[in-house]
C-alpha cells in the first residue's frame, strides 16, 4: 500500500464515518432521553433511501401507505386512552385528529407529487418528510406504554420493531436493491485523491447537521427540555414536562437523521430493504465508543469506524464486517474495567 492508496482509502473512510457519526448521535439521543437502545435506527436510514428510490421512478413509495396504517393505529390507540380518561367523544375526535394530521398532510402531497417527478430536491425533502414521520408514530405504538419498564424490556421491543420494520420494508420495496442518483457528480483532483462531488456533500450535510443540533439543544426550550429529562426524568417531569412529548420528539429526531442519512449513502451503495441493520450497528459501535453518553465520543468514534472499516475491506474484504464489530469488545471491556457497576433499573 502506498501514500496514494491510503489517502483513497482516509477520504472513503472518513466519509462513510461521517454517516455513522450521525447514527451514533441519533442513538445517543435516543437512550439519554428514553433509555432505549433504538436497533431499527438503520431502517429509517433505508426507509429513507428506497423512498427516495421509488419518487424517482413515478411511483407512488409505500412507505406513504405504511405511513397512513401506522397513522390510523396510533390515531385509534390514543382516541381510546383519551375516552378512558375523559369519556368524552369530542376529546376523543381531537386526539385522533392531532395525530392523524401530520402524516394524513404528508400522504397527500406525495401521492399527488409522485407522478409528476418534480426535481431530486424536492423528492428528497418529500423522503425526509414522510420518514420523519415514522418516529413519533414508532413511539407511541410501540414504547409509550412501556416508558417506565426496565432497560432489558425495551430492549426486547426494539428487536420486535426491527424485525417489524424490516418485513415491512420487504413487503413494500420488494428484494430489489436501489442505488440512488448523486445530488452532486462533480470530481475534484487534490493529489493522488480524487473527491467526489457526493463526499463534499456528506461532509457539509453532516457538519451542518451537528451545529443545528448543537444549536437546537443549547438555543431552543425544547431542546434544553430534552437534556432536562435526560438528565433526570422524574424530575423533568416534576417540572411539567411530558415525558411523552418528549419519547416522540426525540423518535422524530431520530427518524429525521435516519432519512437524511439514507439520502446521503444511497448513492454510494445499493441498498436493500435489509441494508439498515448492518448500516445501524456501525452506528451503534459508534455510540458504544461514546458510552451511550458522549455525542463527542460517538461522533469520534464512528469516524474510528469508518476509517477501519475502509483499510479492513483493502486488506480483507470478507471480514471487514468482523473486524468493525471485533472493536466493541475492547471498547466493552476497558468501560467495565473502568466504571463502577449499578443494580438494575427499578
């Protein structure tokens, strides 16, 4: 291997480890707020790209349809448990209607976008919009009655969601892989390395990505109400603060960072409705090198991830895979050395 080579093989890794860092940010997230480790992060990220797929060919995608399913369960879940409460119809109406507005509003505009192929922007802004909406539906079908149980139990029904999501996918993008188009082929000669137009995209999208989320938790009330329930949970509670709104803002978060991720490695990769699993666990390498706390550490450690996964597949493609999920086990091995241990969660 020479300089030139390993230059190649940097920029590859640092730009696939820029998407993980977004994943491992988006895991993170998650369980600070939730106390989820969320394993179907990877399939937004190919819910995003094969919807994306599916606009660029006329075709209505069916994540538009798995939307208004989801859409209509959750709507029927929460009109019940306001009755329960209430036992008024009329309450009953508005929290249905408060949660069918939303993706019923998404649905129609896709259906009615669909065939007339606007351009690549405005399809992707459509992909980000119609998965984005997945978090917070996830949530409530799935996590919210469960908020106070033990880590292992929702752990348990992440696997479930998972396997849901992913013979979902099946059943409405088919087995057939997608290979997005490029949002930009320009080619730029530094040296012996030849960047891509795509890669300068990546890189700028992630970055931006990274400020506005630093911005968003440092400069927004809703995101300093975040941080006040990752910090203490019953104590942001305490302070009027729905533990609920805040599980399904931050399911919307990380469904939006999974479709913006989709996008931005689709037209690197073929990806397949399965693709997300392999995708979310690099991710969640990356969040298990930040201790499932440090956005810092997982942003560095997906770049780690990247970067070894890129020199792995030149020196030995048939186990890259291993050689990335070999790296958690030191990682798992230092923290355990390192950090005290704690009773179960009650």
């Amino acid at each position: 291997m020479d300089l030139s080579i390993a230059s190649i093989l940097l920029v590859d890794g640092l730009t696939n480890g820029a998407v993980y860092a977004l994943l491992g940010l988006a895991t993170v997230l998650v369980f600070a707020v939730t106390r989820v480790i969320f394993i179907p992060q990877g399939e937004f990220v190919t819910y995003g790209a094969l919807t994306l797929a599916i606009l660029q060919t006329g075709a209505v995608p069916g994540t538009v349809w798995l939307l208004l399913l989801m859409a209509g369960l959750a709507a029927l879940t929460e009109s019940f448990h306001s009755w329960q409460r209430h036992a008024c119809l009329s309450t009953a109406g508005v929290a249905a209607l408060r949660v069918l507005a939303f993706p019923v509003c998404i649905a129609g505009i896709t259906v009615w976008a669909a065939p007339l192929q606007f351009s690549l922007l405005v399809q992707a802004t459509l992909s980000v919009a119609i998965v984005t909406a997945f978090g917070p539906l996830v949530y409530r079908l799935a996590y919210q009655s469960l908020a106070d149980a033990s880590a292992l139990v929702l752990l348990i029904v992440s696997v479930g969601v998972h396997f849901a999501l992913t013979g979902l996918g099946l059943l409405f993008f088919g087995a057939e892989g997608f290979r997005n188009p490029p949002f930009w082929d320009a080619r730029f000669s530094l040296g012996a390395v030849n960047l891509t137009g795509q890669a300068v995209i990546v890189a700028l999208a992630c970055a931006a990505l990274m400020v506005l989320l630093w911005l968003f938790f440092e400069r927004t009330l809703y995101g300093k109400a975040l941080r006040a329930t990752a910090v203490n949970r019953l104590g942001a509670r305490l302070m009027g603060i729905s533990s609920q709104a805040a599980g399904q803002l931050t399911l919307a978060m990380a469904a939006l960072i999974g479709a913006l991720s989709g996008l931005l490695i689709g037209p690197t990769t073929t990806v397949f409705y399965d693709s997300g699993f392999l995708i979310g666990l690099k991710g969640f390498v990356a969040a298990v090198i930040g201790g499932l706390a440090s956005y810092p550490g997982a942003a560095l450690g997906a770049l780690l991830v990247g970067v070894i996964e890129a020199f792995g597949s030149f020196w030995a493609s048939a186990f890259k895979e291993v050689i990335v999920f070999t790296l958690i086990l030191p990682v798992l091995l230092w923290r355990s050395l390192t950090s005290g241990h704690a009773g179960e969660e009650h």
